[in-house]
C-alpha cells in the first residue's frame, strides 16, 4: 500500500513536472483555408515536440494586423508567432521588432524558397520571415465563353485585348459581365489591384525623390482605362467589390474575366465553391504595353510565419516556424489531403514535383508569376514592394487614394478628378511625413 | 362609425408593427438561414430564401475549429461580472443624485456622459500599456475592470431616470414610520424599481455581451469571448459567409434566450415613467 502511494505520488510528481516543462506557443493567425488546414494536422508536431503546446489565435486580417501592431509596438509579448505579410516584413525588421531566422535547422532547405519571395522577407540579407504561403497575379477567364464569343486567350494578353474581348463577352441580360477586378477601397484591396495596373503603364507610386505620381502618364492611362472597363463591362456595383465578392462572382459564372491573386486559382476550379470548374482557363497577368516592367507580374506576396521580439519562447517558435514552412509539411499535408492542397507559391522543389504538376493545372502560371515578380527597389523607385510601398504610411495613405479610385469607378467623380485629388492627398501625407522637404 | 375607424386603425397599427418587427428581425433571420447553407449556397445570386439543401456543414467546422464553451464561458463572466460590478457602484451614486441632489449633479451626470464620446481608439494604447504592466492582457479579470468603466455612465444614467421617477414622499413616509437608510432602499426603494434595475442589468449584459473593441484588443486565447470567436471566422481570401453565419447564430443564441425569457422585465423596465 505504501509502495503504490509513493509511486503514485512520484508518477503526479513526474506528470507535473513534465506540464511544468511544457512550453505554450500562442500563434496569430489569419483566417484562410492553408492556415486552418495547418491547425488540422498539427498534431505531427506536437507529437515531435511533445514538450510543445500550441495556442491558436485566428483573426480577421485587418483585426490581426491592428493586434500584431499594438503587440509588437509596446513589446507586449503576448504572441510568439506571427502571421505577416510581404509589406510588414521589411518596415519591422528595420524597427528591430522581428528576430532574425538564421537557423531553421540543417534540412530545412533555405535556398529552396523561391527567390522573390525570400527577397521579400530579407531585410540586409537575413530572412526575418518564414513564407507559408505567396502569391502574385495572373488572368482567370472563362473557356467556354471566350470559345463561344470566337475569341482565342493569348499567352500574354495586353489590356487592350483584354478590353476588347470582355466588350464581346458581356451579355448584361444574361446576367454575364466581361470583367470583374477590385474596386473595393483599401490599400490591400483596390489599391493592390490599381498598384499593379499602373505598373503595366511603367508608373509607379513614388519617384526618386518620394514625389507622389498620380498625375503621370501612366497613371492617367491606367486610371482612365480601369473606369471606362469597370463602367462598360463590369458588374454592377464594382465600387464595393474585394477578392471575395469578385470570388464569388466569378464562382457563380458572373465574370468573364478575372485578374487577381494567383491563389484565387485553387479556389475557382474547386468544385465544392465553383459553379464554373471545369471552364476556368490561366493566362499570365495582361501589360499595358510593349515589354512591360516583370512583364505584367507587377504584385508579390506572402502570409509568412515571423517571430516578434517581445517573444520569451523564441526557440520553440523557431522549432514551430520551421516545421510549418518546410518541405515536411508540404508531403504531410499531400498525403493526407492531396497535393493541390499544398501551400503554394514558396518552394521550387513543389513546381518540380510531378504530383503537384498534375494536381494543380495552374501551377505553371503561378511559378511564372511569382518568378518574374521583383519588388526590389530602384534608382526610380526608392521603395520595396509592387501592388504596395512598404514604408509605414502607405496603409493609410493608399487607403484614402483608394476611396477617391472608388468613387470614380461609381461615377461619383471623373478619372481626372480623381487623379488630382489622389495626387493632394498623397503629396499631403508624404510631406506630412517628412518624405518631401 | 367610430368603432369602424378603431378597427381600421387597430389593423393598420397592428400590420406596422409586425412590419417593422420583421425589418429588424430580418438581418438575424437572414444569418440563420445562411448557416445551414453550404459556402457556394451562400454566395448565390439570386439568393434561395428557404428552398435550398439545408445543412449543417457549417455548424460542424466551426465545432470542430473552435473551442465554442470557452468563448461562452468568458463572455458569461465578463458581461455578468461587470455588470454586477457596475451595480454595486451606480446604485449608491444614482440614488444619491436621485434623491439628494446638489447644485453639481447635473453637471456630474453630463461629466460622466461625456467620456462615453471619446472614441475608444484614442485611449488603446495608454489602456494596453497599463494592462502589460499590470498584467492584465488576457484576463477576465482586466476585462470585466474595462467593460465595468465603460458601461458605468450608462448605468448610472439609467439608474438615475428610474429612481427619479420614484416620489421622494414615500421615501419620507417610510423615514416617519421609523424605517432607516438600510431599511429605506431595501424595503421601500428596491422593490419599487426594480422593473428599472432590472432593465438596466439586462442591457448592460448584452452591450458587455456584444463589446467588440476591447475584448478583441486586450484577450488572445484564454480570456477571450464570443466576440473574438466571431471575428476568426471573417477570411481575406476564401468564402466564409456561411461559417461566419453559424458562427454568429452561435454566439447570439444564449444572449437571445435570456433576452426572451426575460423581454417582460425589459420592456416593462424601458417603458417606465413613459406615461405619467
């Protein structure tokens, strides 16, 4: 009896101590199918760290980088892993916020990232985030309707052609609109879209002196082309149209045409979301001219894994990093629910995979674009980033260009109003900020 | 004649009232049904009013994604917790401006009000720094000291309009009958507004209940609502209306409940002092 009390006793003793030991990682999130997979399958980790425990927070985006923010800014530590994307990853590291991801272990592959993508979460050389998942842009249309309107999807289609082809395909009574893209304000919404359209005419936000260019040339011709699409051949109510609603649109066979993220891809050939599955085609994003910059590919982006520097468990979340973004988990998640459900868009050894070739037919398309995407900056473009400036004011100051875009698309105002009320605010906030003496 | 136009007017008032009931009702009614769509059912346009393959998809994922007893739990203890926090402080203070008033209460009451017009926003940081020094984010504790704060001038108020109501002269009776203080606002005061408290107590369960600014910014996990269970459920990239809908219907349904068992009091409570 004494022998099974004490053993019992030092077994409650051994239990505690090893709950004691148990480090609990609290890990932010965004909301999106790759992410809630993850959480899924978790336990291959945990079953490998068992002294590792994993506290998820999921959150809205604009809630989650509201909270990462505040977290991070006051050194509130109350995360140890953030999800961050493309624009966060180099303005933290300058600030010191984010630790360095030096280390992620002898077989996790660093070189295999894709190049762009690892650019962009570099700051001086050192990778500062783990990418989970990246994207860039590509043109989504509709085979059978480009078939019955006569007309062929080139390789790389200009926006001219683009326009032309949507003029054939709208049939407004049938319900059927030739395009639908972003008109939904916001920098991460219309702003990404019009960032990257602007692009295609050889304009950027900012020239070298921070000098705010919405009265270019190429501003103008992207501005003036984007209203007079959206107004002719767009759906109604384009104005509050964001990556979901034209998903939606899209999936119930409302939209011709549709130029977005590349990840958009996975969701309308999924049977289970789309009504047009089996229709959808991928041609590489259109240019707006001859040998346009990154031809075309003028967006980049990664929901990355970082590690703020408040964190007091940086080893186990380096552990976690490492596990989430490896090649490890990619055969994990293949086996378990089939390669197209992979997190594309971050290692070259998944678009040398034959299985994942077969599985997702769009991910050449997607490799293309990711690959030509360059957001480094210039002698003419002082800043990182295509769709996005990654200086700490572009979230406010794209956010009000973008209410003024939005309210030329629903006729509110002309193109040309628009152009030089985004160019007073710009040029307002920018010497506000001290960019322009 | 004049019982034709009673009639005439009794239908017409009678056909308003349900019409604008069921405007209110709508968007709630609309959240429900959309949880028993599936993700491509809830993006349909022309969307199906109730003929549509109901299912409980939605429901199971976010059963299976999320602790929804935790969530509940935690809202449970912060609305009931600063609301009875609340009380224990606004009754004295309204009872006291109620029934002996100064040439300042007024002026108290509007100072009290007005701190309600400070957007939240501009008081996060200082409040988030407070609580990491104190040690407060993600607890119940810190959340039930907020929400507590931010209802109290509304209780107060609330409190205040309800006992005034009540004639300072039967307070006086029962003093010349020998009751004292205690004996007063036990036995004379409470049982006359209760109807009052009794609204107030229930609204301010819900408005602690349906706070989304601090409870989203000051909890991660452990002391998070339903609000934040809510707001996981919102996707930059992905259909989520019907997740987002079953979510919602989850997390109004307790507060739902106690608003119908308890929508006597509450109305009984909001109309007083309306007819005198």
């Amino acid at each position: 009896m004494k022998a099974k009390t004490i053993l019992a006793g030092a077994a409650s003793l051994l239990a505690l101590t090893a709950y004691a030991k148990a480090e609990t990682l609290t890990i932010a999130t965004v909301n999106n199918g790759d992410m809630i997979r993850m959480q899924g399958l978790t336990d291959d980790f945990t079953k490998a760290n068992p002294d590792i425990q994993l506290n998820w927070v999921t959150l809205e985006e604009n809630v989650l980088r509201q909270k990462v923010t505040t977290d991070i800014a006051t050194k509130g530590g109350q995360y140890d892993v953030m999800t961050i994307g493309t624009y966060e990853v180099p303005i933290w590291a300058k600030n010191g916020w984010l630790v360095s991801l030096g280390d992620l272990g002898d077989d996790y592959d660093v070189d295999d990232l894709l190049p762009p993508i690892r650019n962009a979460l570099s700051a001086d050389g050192t990778l500062y985030a783990a990418p989970f998942y990246g994207e860039s842009v590509m043109t989504l249309y509709r085979k059978d309707l480009f078939d019955k309107a006569g007309v062929t999807m080139p390789e790389k289609p200009t926006w001219d052609f683009i326009k032309d082809a949507a003029s054939k395909i709208t049939d407004k009574n049938a319900g059927v609109y030739g395009i639908c893209l972003r008109g939904k304000p916001g920098w991460g919404e219309n702003m990404a879209f019009l960032g990257n359209l602007a692009r295609d005419y050889g304009a950027n936000y900012f020239d070298a002196n921070w000098k705010p260019q919405f009265e270019s040339e190429g501003w103008k011709k992207a501005i003036e082309f984007y209203v007079d699409l959206m107004k002719n051949y767009g759906p109604p109510g384009a104005a509050s149209n964001g990556f979901n609603e034209n998903l939606a649109l899209f999936g119930s066979g409302k939209c011709g045409m549709w130029m977005d993220a590349t990840v958009a891809a996975s969701f309308v050939t999924d049977p289970k979301q789309s009504q047009v599955a089996d229709k959808v085609g991928f041609a590489k994003a259109p240019c707006g001219e001859e040998n346009c910059p990154n031809d075309g590919a003028n967006w980049l982006w990664a929901w990355s894994l970082a590690i703020p520097a408040g964190s007091q468990k940086q080893d186990a979340a380096e552990k976690f990093i490492a596990w989430a973004t490896s090649k490890h988990y990619a055969e994990l998640v293949a086996g378990k629910e089939g390669w197209a459900n992979v997190p594309p868009g971050t290692r070259t050894s998944l678009y040398d995979n034959p299985d994942y070739q077969k599985a997702a037919p769009f991910a050449k398309q997607t490799l293309a674009a990711i690959n030509a995407a360059d957001p480094s900056s210039g002698p003419d473009k002082p800043y990182n980033g295509l769709q996005y400036a990654a200086i700490p004011e572009f979230q406010g100051l794209g956010t009000a260009v973008g209410q003024i875009f939005a309210a030329a698309v629903s006729g509110q105002m002309s193109a040309d109003q628009a152009l030089q009320g985004a160019q007073a605010t710009a040029t307002r906030e920018m010497t506000k900020a001290g960019y322009i003496k | 004649m004049a019982r034709a136009v009673s009639t005439r007017r009794k239908v017409f008032f009678t056909v308003l009232a349900w019409t604008v009931g069921l405007l209110i009702f709508f968007p709630i009614l609309w959240t429900i049904l959309t949880s028993f769509k599936s993700e491509g059912e809830a993006i349909m346009t022309p969307p199906h009013f109730l003929f549509f393959d109901w299912t409980l998809e939605g429901y199971h994922e976010v059963q299976a994604r999320s602790n929804y007893f935790l969530y509940m739990m935690n809202s449970v203890w912060l609305s009931f917790g600063s609301t009875l926090l609340g009380l224990l402080v606004a009754v004295p203070a309204a009872w006291a401006m109620a029934f002996s008033p100064t040439k300042r209460t007024r002026g108290i009451l509007l100072w009290m009000l007005s701190t309600k017009m400070l957007p939240a926003v501009g008081v996060l940081i200082p409040i988030y720094l407070i609580f990491q020094k104190l040690g407060l984010l993600d607890t119940r504790l810190g959340l039930i000291v907020v929400l507590f704060l931010i209802n109290l001038p509304i209780i107060v108020w609330m409190l205040y309009t309800y006992f005034k109501e009540i004639p300072g002269e039967i307070l006086e009776a029962a003093r010349m009958d020998g009751a004292n203080l205690r004996k007063e606002i036990l036995y004379v005061l409470t049982p006359m507004a209760v109807p009052g408290i009794a609204s107030t107590v229930l609204l301010n369960i819900i408005l602690a209940w349906n706070e989304a600014f601090w409870t989203l910014n000051l909890t991660t996990h452990d002391a998070a609502p339903l609000t934040v269970f809510i707001a996981s459920y919102s996707s930059p990239e992905g259909l989520f209306w019907a997740k987002l809908s079953a979510a919602s219907t989850l997390a109004i349904a307790p507060i739902l409940v106690l608003g119908w068992f308890s929508q006597k009091q509450l109305v009984r409570g909001l109309t007083f002092g309306a007819v005198k």
